[in-house]
C-alpha cells in the first residue's frame, strides 16, 4: 500500500483524486468512486472537496521525480 497521498497515471478516470484515494487507503477505486457519487445525493460541499484534492494532490510523475 503506497502511503504517499499521489495521483497516479494508471487507473484515472478524471483526475485520479478516486484513484489516488483508493491506492492510500488500500482499497478499490470503484468503491471510492461510488462512496463519492453516493455522497453527491447528500447536501454538502462534496465538489469543493474533489477539486481542491485535484489541486492539491501532485500527480505521481511529479512525485517520483522529485523524490529521486
């Protein structure tokens, strides 16, 4: 389990926020993603969230390089 906090070039469908969550945490993608979808039916700034992470968040290409 990567326990860097990264975007990975494999496996996005977006951004890779899911992705990148998923692989942090040790569990699927699919699971991060429908948990995120599901909470889209719930009031809140869910969104807001997803595109700080987006901003946030390196992208693993970034990360490997200027970890080497």
């Amino acid at each position: 389990m990567s326990r860097k906090l990264v975007r990975p070039r494999q496996g996005r469908m977006l951004a890779g926020v899911c992705a990148g969550l998923a692989r942090r945490f040790g569990t699927s993608a699919g699971l991060i993603r429908l948990l995120f979808l599901l909470s889209l039916l719930l009031p809140g700034t869910q969104v807001i969230v997803y595109l700080a992470l987006w901003i946030i968040m390196p992208n693993e290409d970034r990360h490997l390089a200027t970890n080497h």
